[in-house]
C-alpha cells in the first residue's frame, strides 16, 4: 500500500506496533495495559523519575483525540504541516501508549508524515540513523519539553530545535550525497554527449575542447567503458589515438 493511501488512524497505529515485532515473542498490536514510567538509571544503578505518561486507562481516549485532532489540523490546513508533525509526535510520546516501542513508532509515524507532505528525505536518509546518533541531545529535549505536559504549561520548543535540527541535518546529508553524484554523473553525461554529436574519428584532444572541465584522465576511464560495452573502438594507438562509433 502507498503511503499516501494510509490514513492517520488508531487502527493503523495498532497495525504499525504488531509490525514492528511481528518476529519476535513481544506481545504487540494493543494500547497498554499497565502505567509505564521513564525512567533515568544513573551509573550507580538507581532510577530517577523524569516522566509518567498517560496512564493506561485513559491511553485509548487519548490516542483518539490526539489522532483526530491531528487529522481535523491536516484536513482543514489549520497549520503548516512542518509544525504539525512534531506537536503531534511530541504528544504521542508522552502519551507513550504501548509497553514498548514506543520510540520506533513515533519515528516511524513521523516518516508516514512527513512522506504525505511532500518531505521525502527518510526514503534516501535514515533518520533513526541521526537521532540515534544524537540519542542524548533527543532525551534532553523530551525532557526539557515533557515538564508540565499534564498540566498544558510545557514548553515546546526545546523539542522543535531538535526536530527541525534532526530534519535540517537529513537534508544537508542528502544535498551533499546528491551533489557528489551529480557531480560525477555529469561529466560522464558530458563526455557520452559530445562523443554523440562527433560524427568523425575522434580523438582525447576533441573531447577536451568540448568538455573543458573534465579531466583527460576521467575521459580516458569513460572511453575505456564504452569500449568495454562495445559502443566505441580505438582505429590508432598511442597519445594520438583516435575512436569511432561502433554502428548499432
């Protein structure tokens, strides 16, 4: 099924937690049925409360509001949906309405989202890679933000500055990978190019003079392949070598 054609509903959500441990002996696909605490453990073992959810009982009134608000904002364009998306994956994990997995499926959530407005960056660049990588800076932030949630007086944006950072990094990551391959995709384009539009024998010297700013040495390993792929052959050796077309 597309992502577009998934809609933001309770029943998918449950569906998504049995997925995420389909293979193994968790028991999954139902709201909780106990409370759930989080829980810092220093390094002399002992636990510090940082953050009681939504206990079990009223989980399932929770998660249905949460949801149907969120999609009452989408449908009605209340808000952009860059500020949307977070708010909503910020409630859902202080809801944290599973025994586990709670993490994973708000990060899975917030690719759903993320797809069906148009930022596709999670298909190309992991961002469970990023926040992982950051798992520190990820936990502060829910902590700062998570003070005061029951009573509606939390503050917000230490979670959006990490959201939006996380975000802004997946996209500088995927600008970067995207500009090396452009890079080396288009002087192989502009080489195949030229060799196209020469009609005569040709030599290095020519293609340089039409592709001034790709080395003699990347010409030379293109020839070498399109050689190799029957598409050109050599009629000269030496530093004046020249090629031709093979007929197709």
């Amino acid at each position: 099924q597309s992502h577009g054609d998934i809609p933001l509903s309770e029943n998918v959500v449950l569906q998504f937690h049995s997925m995420l441990y389909r293979y193994t002996t968790v028991k999954s696909g139902f709201w909780k049925k106990m409370d759930n605490e989080i829980v810092d453990i220093r390094p002399n073992g002992t636990k510090t409360l940082r953050f009681k959810p939504v206990s079990a009982k009223y989980t399932p009134y929770y998660m249905k509001q949460l949801i149907s608000s969120c999609n009452g904002y989408l449908e009605k364009q209340s808000f952009a949906p860059l500020i949307l998306i977070p708010l909503f994956v910020f409630d859902f994990l202080c809801v944290h309405p599973f025994s586990d997995g709670n993490g994973r499926l708000a990060r899975l959530l917030t690719l759903l989202l993320l797809y069906q407005a148009g930022y596709k960056v999670g298909k190309y660049i992991s961002l469970e890679r990023i926040i992982e990588e950051s798992k520190d800076t990820y936990y502060d932030a829910l902590a700062f933000s998570s003070k005061k949630w029951h009573e509606g007086k939390h503050d917000i944006f230490p979670w959006l500055d990490y959201f939006y950072g996380t975000l802004i990094a997946a996209y500088k990551e995927f600008e970067s990978r995207l500009g090396k391959f452009k890079g080396k995709g288009s002087k192989s384009e502009q080489v195949k190019s030229a060799i196209e539009r020469l009609i005569k024998p040709f030599s290095i010297n020519d293609i340089e003079k039409v592709c001034p700013d790709v080395s003699r040495d990347m010409i030379r390993k293109i020839l070498r392949e399109l050689r190799d792929a029957g598409n050109i052959q050599s009629t000269s050796m030496g530093r004046g070598a020249e090629w031709v077309k093979k007929s197709r």
